[in-house]
C-alpha cells in the first residue's frame, strides 16, 4: 500500500531499499514499493489541480493535514486530514479573509456573519483609507459599525456604536444622532435625560417634571453670536450682572444700559388697566409685603411706606399721614 511520504522519507526510503545491487538484492517489491510511495507524495498536473494554490473546498477532493482552501470567501487551513465530503469547520483553521490586498476586491457578500481576527501581536489594527480628493470611506443606511469589549457581547451591548441614526456610546446611554438635515441631538437615554438640539436656534431641554437643566461654572457667559461681547453673567456665588462685568457693590443683581439698546431699562407690562402690574416688588417676609407697585395705567401703588421718618437717611420716602415726604 502507498504511503504518502516527505522529501527526506522518500531519500532514507531510496537508500535503505535501493542499495548498490553488487549482489542482486534489490527485488521487484522493492522498485515498485518505492515507485507508488514517489507518486503519491508528488504533485500531479491532472489529478492534484486543486491542491494547488487558493482553490475553493471541493467536496470530491481528498486534502492533506496544512493545506489551504477558500470556503465562503474565508481562506481555511486544514488541521487535521479532511474528510472528504461537506466542509467540516472542526478540520479546518480560519485564516481570515480572501488575500491581503484588497484594493481592487470585490467585497460584496450575501452571508449573514463574517468575522476578521487581528493576530494577537501589538499594536494590531484595521485600516480603512481613503485615496484622496473625493474618495470617501461610507457606511450607509442599515450598516451599523459596534466596538464592543467581548465579541460574546450581544448587539444591544457596546462601547461605540455608529449607525444612520449617529453615534451612540455605552449602549445608548449618550448619543449624538441627527433628527433631520438642519438638526442633530446630543442627548442621554431614558425619560429623566435631556438634550442639547441645534437646529434654527439652541434648545436645552429638561423634558420631565422636576428635572433641571444645569449650567456650572465659575461663570456663565452671555455673549453675542460670535462669542466677542459679553452682554450677562451668572458668577458662582448666584450674582447677575447684565451690560457689567462685576458688582457695583454687594448687591446680587447688577445692571446698566447697554449702548446697543440706547442706555435704558425698559420694562414693559401685559396690560393697560389697573388689573395687571408693569412692577411688583416685595420683601422677603413669610408672607411678603407690596413695597413698591406700577400698574398697567400709570397708578402707583407705595401702600408700605414707612409712617415715620425716624431711623430714615437722606433721600427715604415716607407716609406723613397720607403726604408723600422725602428726607
């Protein structure tokens, strides 16, 4: 019976069987035992075709242990001697895709999964560039590209996920997504998360009862659109200064009129009768007291002014008896 041998088999083969032959020892047997061994350890034009080179599994072929085939556009190495028959992925190792250079390939696949395995060795990665100009790399819609930690990680867990919806991180819990051509979202998930909306202006929202939309800072700047003049602030003991940039004093809301709006304070009212207000201000009591009130008609109200002018300085109004009086 044949067997099927290696180069330095055959040659220890020849030299033990096929000695000299001064004393004519060599038989029949022993030229045709080494003659089939021959065979069948070498390449046969006609018969090994398919073992040659990159060549798609065939069902009929019978390979040998380390032999290369392509099977569903993934390159295969045998780790055992095949059965021949049905492709059995226990008897064969992935080598991972079609050939390395995949500038002119023709990627399109119709299966369901494919995986690519980087070799273990570090750094190890996979590029993706474009040539230049108007070349670009594109996902399209339907394509999602995850990186996950484990690849036994479900599709609903990853780290970074890119779809045609935008960009998702932690599973969903912050995304930058799009919701149409002149809007895109950068927001958390669930109903107590809210959102920064670009689109014709800019929207912070809090879209439950009881959230807030929170600003932190050592200040919290006002400025026109291209960021160069700064009409407010918020600092970080709660002061407001509008048109400044400091407090006048210890005051908790400063303000001054701006040149941009003509150097004035205008306030307007809701109304022009007497049943709405311009201005109510009140003190701080439990239950607070009008101090000072300017109707939607003009009328005045000062209904808590100070009845003596005792402890008063320079400059106070009070009410002598229903006369106005100024110190």
């Amino acid at each position: 019976m044949a067997v099927v041998k290696n180069t330095a088999n055959l040659l220890a083969e020849a030299s033990g069987n096929l000695p000299d032959n001064t004393t004519q020892e060599i038989s029949p047997q022993d030229i045709r035992e080494i003659t089939e061994n021959v065979i069948i350890s070498s390449y046969n034009k006609v018969t090994d075709d398919a073992l040659v080179g990159l060549k798609n599994y065939d069902v009929s072929t019978t390979y040998q242990a380390g032999q290369g085939v392509i099977y569903s556009g993934e390159v295969y190495e045998s780790n055992v001697v095949p059965t021949p028959g049905a492709f059995n992925p226990a008897q064969w190792t992935s080598l991972g895709g079609a050939g390395s250079n995949l500038g002119n390939a023709d990627l399109t696949q119709t299966d369901q999964f494919r995986k690519y395995t980087l070799e273990s060795s570090n750094p190890s990665y996979l590029e993706f560039q474009a040539g230049g100009g108007s070349d670009a790399i594109r996902l399209t819609d339907g394509l999602d590209l995850l990186m996950q930690a484990s690849t036994s990680d479900p599709t609903t867990t990853y780290l970074t996920r890119m779809s045609s919806l935008g960009i998702q991180f932690g599973s969903g819990n912050f995304e930058i997504r799009h919701n149409g051509p002149s809007q895109f979202y950068i927001q958390g998930a669930g109903a107590y998360n809210g959102k920064i909306q670009l689109s014709t202006g800019v929207i912070l929202q809090a879209p439950e009862a009881n959230r807030a939309v929170e600003l932190g800072g050592h200040f919290i700047k006002f400025k026109d659109r291209t960021l160069g003049v700064e009409h407010a602030r918020f600092d970080q003991n709660g002061n407001f200064m509008f048109g400044v940039t400091s407090l006048f004093g210890s005051e908790k809301f400063s303000i001054i009129g701006e040149t941009r709006i003509g150097g004035k304070l205008e306030i307007n009212g809701t109304g022009t009768t007497n049943a709405t207000n311009a201005i109510h201000v009140k003190n701080g009591a439990g239950t607070p007291l009008n101090l000072f009130i300017v109707r939607d008609n003009g009328e005045i109200n000062t209904a808590n002014l100070p009845t003596s002018s005792a402890g008063l300085v320079a400059g106070d109004w009070w009410n002598n008896s229903g006369v106005l009086n100024i110190v």
